[in-house]
C-alpha cells in the first residue's frame, strides 16, 4: 500500500469522498450487469481499500455496509432468488465479515506505515542534529587548535626567542673579554657557541611563524601569502608567486587560518606529487566572493588515486568545510592542477547589513 497511493493520498478529502462513492457505484453498476451468477465481492475493495486508506475507518466500514447494500440490491434486480431469507442473510453476514478483516488488515498496514514514516522522520532529525553538533564540535576543535598553535608560536617568539638572544649578547661579551686578553682559543670557541644560539633563534623564529602563519591585522593573510610564496621558493627550490586583485581584507581569523593552510597543502601536494617547477597563488575578492585558486605546471591528478593516499586532498575539503567554501580540483588547460577555493564574503555582507 505505500507504493500504491502516494500521489493520491495527498488529494483532500473533498475530493476524495466523492471518487470513493463513484468507484461503489461503477462496481456495482457492473456487478447488476453481469448478472447475479457472477460475483463481483471482490471488486468492492477497491472502493473500501480508497476509502480506508485515503479517509478513515469508520468510512471504510460504511463504504463496507453500502457494498453489501449494492451487491445485494444488484443481485435482486438481476433476478435472484434464494429459497429462504436465512440464505441472503448469512451471505451477506460472511462477506461483511470477509470485509471488516480485511478493514482490519489495512489499518494495521498503515498504522504500521505512519508509525514507520515517524520513527523515519524522528531519526532523520535526530541524525541532522547530530552532523549540525558534529560541525560544530569539529569547528570548535578547530578554532581551539589554532588558537593554541598561536599562543604558542607567541610564546616562542616573546620568550623563548627573546631568551636565546640573550644569551647571545652574553656570549658575545664573554668572547670580547676572552678576545681582549689574548685567549684565542676560548674566543673562537665562543664565537662558535654564539654562531650556534644564532641559529637556534632563527629556527625557533621559523618554528613560530609556523604555528601562526597568519597575523591578527588587516593585511595579516595576504602578508603571510607572500612570506609563504617566498617560503616556497628558498626552501623548495620552486618558483613561486602571489598574485591577488580586489578588496584583501579577511577579518575572521578562522577563515584566514583555513584559507592559508589550504593554499600550503595544495603547494605541498604540487611538489610531492606533481613535480611542479611553477606555482602560482591567486588571491582575487568581490563584494560577493573570495576565491583563492593555486595553480601549477606539474602532471596533474591521476585518473584514480592509489589506495590510501589522497589525505592531503581530503584535508583540504574539510578545511573547506569549515568556512562553508567550496573546493575543486581540476587540471589546468595547458597542463598541471588547479586548486580553486570559493566562499561568500562575509566582510562585505557585514558591512551590508550595518548599513542597512
């Protein structure tokens, strides 16, 4: 029954009571035709299963009673005769029986299918809050990990850093003292302690604008585009660039981490795996969107990734996620990728909205 009135069980009732009553009629016009050795019982369910199913019980156990009032009706004027009333009457007791179990058996059947549809519906809701609380959870998560990066990158910057340049100076001074009274040696040992400190500041300098790539300012996330095109190629021996056209702001510092990221995953991936020798990173904003698109000249994807790769990729359409962008990766016209990251921005409908 639930494949049999879908479309029809959303018509009104007002219509419906009217075709319950012209199916009757139709079947029993039939039934007083063929005569009263056909016996046309069966077709009454029609009527009675519509009536049932599209109105009510208590409408289909009336349909029910008519049907027995047409078919006995019909057979009289056809010409039959029964031998004792007890006959007419016992036929009509049975069929009215047959009738009401199968009255019974259809509003069990769609009892069962409401039930069913509301336990469906009930679990559909219970799923989409979960996934809306899992979202958020994941965001929450998110924003705590950048958030912790930071305050550590911050920390290293301010303090650890701060502490290895001190150390630095003293070890200088050490080395002019030890320089002024004619130790060579320990003077070139020092000098050599002091090269070390050195390094380890700039390493731990390096280490922090890792772990927080992108300033709190306006200009924190294009500022951290360049230093990473520059980033990329010192260190990866790949040529490089940033390019960016329209308004540059992006005041939500999530947004700005997730964007940031992205556009360093997808420079990794174009070395590891697509032996690109030049990437290009485009920052381009209306009034509407942000697109953040990074283009390369390597192979390209292949058709089907192997087993178990591809995380980079899949970390990127989380992230992606996240700020409600969306990301695509396609190959290029004249060969390489094409990783293209768009979102609605949100600065401009900010600006909007407190105009208005």
């Amino acid at each position: 029954m639930n494949f049999t009135f879908p479309r029809i069980k959303a018509l009104p009732r007002v219509f419906v009571i009217p075709l319950t009553f012209v199916i009757l009629v139709a079947v029993g016009l039939a039934d007083y035709l063929t005569g009263y050795e056909i016996s046309f019982s069966a077709f009454y369910l029609v009527a009675i299963s519509v009536a049932l199913w599209l109105v009510g019980r208590s409408f289909a156990i009336l349909i029910s009673a008519l049907s027995i009032a047409s078919w006995i009706l019909g057979d009289l004027a056809a010409g039959a005769r029964y031998s004792s009333s007890f006959i007419l009457v016992w036929n009509a007791v049975i069929t009215m029986s047959f009738y009401l179990i199968v009255v019974g058996l259809l509003s069990w059947l769609k009892s069962s299918q409401e039930n069913l549809e509301k336990r469906v519906a009930e679990r559909t809701a219970a799923l989409r809050d979960e996934m809306s609380e899992r979202k958020r959870l994941e965001k929450e998560i998110l924003a705590v990990s950048e958030r912790e990066q930071r305050r550590i990158g911050c920390d290293l910057h301010d303090n650890l850093c701060q502490h290895l340049t001190g150390t630095a100076i003293a070890a200088l001074i050490v080395e002019q003292d030890l320089d002024g009274m004619g130790l060579g040696k320990p003077a070139g040992d020092i000098k050599r302690v002091v090269n070390l400190v050195e390094e380890g500041i700039s390493l731990a300098r390096e280490i922090a604008r890792g772990l927080s790539p992108v300033q709190l300012e306006p200009q924190g996330l294009m500022n951290a585009f360049e230093e990473l095109a520059a980033t990329t190629r010192n260190r990866l021996k790949v040529e490089c660039r940033f390019e960016r056209s329209g308004p540059a702001l992006v005041d939500d510092a999530a947004t700005a981490n997730h964007l940031y990221r992205i556009a360093q995953e997808a420079i990794s991936n174009a070395v590891r795996h697509g032996q690109s020798k030049h990437i290009t990173i485009r920052f381009s904003a209306t009034d509407d969107h942000i697109v953040l698109a990074i283009k390369d000249d390597g192979r390209g994807l292949p058709s089907r990734l192997p087993e178990g790769r591809g995380m980079g990729l899949r970390i990127m359409k989380h992230r992606a996620s996240m700020i409600d962008a969306g990301l695509s990766v396609a190959l290029a016209p004249l060969g390489g990728t094409v990783v293209t990251c768009s979102l609605a921005n949100k600065n401009h409908a900010t600006s909007s909205a407190q105009d208005v």
